[in-house]
C-alpha cells in the first residue's frame, strides 16, 4: 500500500510547525536560529520550547532518543494542538559509502530497518516483511515505506544547497584520513530507522542495499509512521555524524561530530519552518 502524502497547504494557515530534536546538542542550535525561544509548559515529562521562525510559530520538544521516546513527544505536541508539518532535526550514521561527515541528507521516504534476514524468513513463512502498520478508521494500514511532503522537500532542498555553500570543510572529527576535504554534499534520499546504532561495515552495506537507505537515525521513521497515522505533513533533514564504514568514531570523539552534525541539520530546518 502506498500512503498518500498529506497536503501541507491545507495544514498550514496559523498553524505551528512542530520541530523534534532527540539530544541536546540537536536542539541546541536552534536558540540561536529560532526567535524568542522560551520554555513551553503542557507537554509532559518532554522539555519543550516555543518560539518563531521567519512569521511562523515553532513549538519544539527535545525528546531523547529512540522510538517511543521521538512518537511519544510528537503525539504530545500534535494532541496540545494541530501542527501544519512535523520537522525532526539532527545527526545520522551514513548508510550509502559515498557520504562523509557533513553531508546534509534530505528524507524523501523513511524505512524502518528490520535485518534483511528476518525480512527473507518472514516471506519464506508468507507473512508480510515487518514494516508500517497502525489501525486507522477501523481498518489496519501497511506499507512498506513513508513519503515526504513534496512541498517540504522542494523548500529543504533549496535551503539546503544555499547553507551547504557557507559550512565549509567539516570541523569536527571522523573525516577519513585518506580522503581530501571536499565540501558538503547535499542528497535526497531515503532515512533509515531501528532503535540501534549499526556500526559494523558488513551490516551497514547490507542495509544500505537491502533498503536503498542514505543513512540511519533512532527516529524518523517512527516519527513519519506517527504523522501518516494522524495525516501530518513530516520531513527529517539529518547531517552525517559518522561514517562507520569509512572512518569508525572513538567514543570521545562522538559529542563534537554530534554537534557540527547537528549544526548544520538545525540551519536547514531552521529555514524550511520560516519559509511556511
């Protein structure tokens, strides 16, 4: 089943953009690129902020990481009151080899990885391969894979070929020693998402061709399943921190490349709730 892309315009009028960031170095850039970002109190346990991009109000919620933490403070924010589109900000781990460290990636379709031999043992028993469900309107929904706006990607792929110009060379570590500095590269292209972090090389080329993925999140997939449930237009626009298959990260170096990831994520999204 193919699930339709809601219509942003219909969503929009004076309604917020709601923006999730899962750590705090993910959300802290936005208290410099969002106006007058103050706390926001209804939202539960989850921190929360409200404040304005361009003329349009964002409600924001640092949500911590992994699935239930992302679409529990999403649902949160979407039950306080309707949002024209649901934004989610912050770093990934490459999946396609040609991304680096500061690679901006624009999500056209979100899957949720499931090791592709549970996906072949499932077809061997004839049951579907695991991926979206939820009941809506008394019925159960299934798909394999979960759209973006078009509308969302039009104005994040705009934004984000003006702000990869001004990054310059990644500032932080995980650059592989063996390759030149180049400048940011900006790809549309499908996220991934499992409450894990893939390290190994082997799994990740095996998930990159299993799946089509650029790379992989805790989140947005969860979250664009959480959206088409409740017909909100989603986006996630992440930044490469890691790029495991080229360059492993040492622990201590995870904060900083978590950090200018999420910089240059922040200044993306930044732009898109602006220009609704």
């Amino acid at each position: 089943m193919t699930v339709p892309r809601p219509d942003l315009r219909a969503n929009a009028g004076e309604r917020p953009v709601a923006l999730l960031a899962a750590m705090e170095e993910e959300l802290a850039p936005f208290f410099r690129l969002l106006d007058g970002l103050r706390p926001l109190d209804g939202i539960g346990p989850w921190e929360a902020y409200e404040g304005r991009a361009g003329g349009r109000r964002v409600v924001a919620a640092l949500s911590d990481c992994g699935p239930v933490n992302a679409a529990a403070a999403c649902e949160r924010l979407l039950a306080r009151e309707p949002c024209a589109a649901v934004l989610s900000a912050g770093s990934a781990g490459a999946h396609d080899p040609s991304l680096l460290p500061g690679d901006v990636v624009i999500g056209s379709r979100y899957v949720l990885l499931v090791p592709p031999p549970v996906q072949e043992d499932r077809r061997a028993r004839g049951l579907h391969p695991k991926g979206f469900r939820f009941r809506r309107d008394g019925s159960r929904v299934h798909f394999e894979s979960c759209p973006a706006s078009a509308l969302l990607l039009e104005l994040a792929g705009r934004a984000a070929r003006e702000e990869a110009a001004r990054f310059g060379p990644w500032p932080a570590p995980g650059w592989p020693a063996a390759v030149p500095s180049r400048a940011c590269r900006v790809e549309i292209g499908a996220i991934g998402s499992a409450d894990a972090w893939t390290r190994d090389a082997a799994s990740l080329r095996a998930l990159h061709e299993a799946y089509g993925t650029a790379c992989e999140d805790m989140e947005s997939a969860f979250l664009a399943q959480l959206c088409a449930l409740h017909g909100v237009p989603f986006l996630s626009v992440r930044a490469i921190a890691n790029a495991e298959g080229a360059s492993p990260l040492a622990p201590g170096d995870v904060p900083a490349a978590l950090a200018a990831a999420a910089a240059r994520s922040a200044a993306v999204v930044a732009r898109v709730a602006a220009a609704l």
